[in-house]
C-alpha cells in the first residue's frame, strides 16, 4: 500500500455501533475488552474503583441517562491513576465514547 493509501486508511473513521440495530461492531467489542483488561492492571485502584471504571466506560460507550454520573467517575477515577495508564485508557475512551461524550469530558 503506498503513502497516500496509508495516509487515507488513517484518515478514515468507523462507526462504533450499528445503526440499525445499535450493536457494537467487533472493533469496539475488542476495544472494551481492551479497556477492561487494562483497568485490571491498575494497581493504584482497589477492586470497587476497577469494578466502577468498568461499568462507567461501558455506559459511555453505550450511552443513557446514567453518563453523566459515568463521566464524573471518570474524570475522578483519572485524577489517581498515572499519567501513562491515564494515556493508554484515554485513548480507548476516545474510541469508543460519541462526540458528545468526549467533548464533556475534554477529550480530543
């Protein structure tokens, strides 16, 4: 594949869900499993804050009336973790969460 290729792959976004049926696509399936098992590792957490992590980025990825309360777990689960494990869950975070989502939580 040339530069230009590549560059355009790049450029090209997929929808986290179905929009007929509002399924998560397996990419996003991967990208959950990948948060979650990231969560796990966090050492600065103890098990309550990991179980309530999980189930917040679950709701952001799926959205309802509870994301708010979801965001502001976030926001104050992110405050005691590192930077790096910060970093690598942000991302995902980002992949997942709608514009709406991200913009309330100051993600990119």
């Amino acid at each position: 594949m040339g530069p230009f290729i590549t560059r355009l792959a790049r450029l090209r976004t997929f929808p986290p869900y179905c929009p007929d049926c509002g399924n998560p696509f397996p990419w996003t399936e991967e990208r959950l499993k990948a948060a979650h098992d990231l969560i796990e590792e966090l050492d600065e957490l103890t098990g309550d804050e990991k179980t309530r992590l999980n189930e917040s980025i679950s709701e952001l990825a799926h959205g309802s009336a509870q994301t708010p309360v979801a965001i502001t777990r976030i926001k104050k689960i992110a405050l005691k973790i590192g930077k790096g494990s910060w970093t690598l869950l942000e991302k995902i975070i980002t992949d997942v969460a709608s514009d709406t989502v991200k913009k309330t939580i100051g993600l990119p």
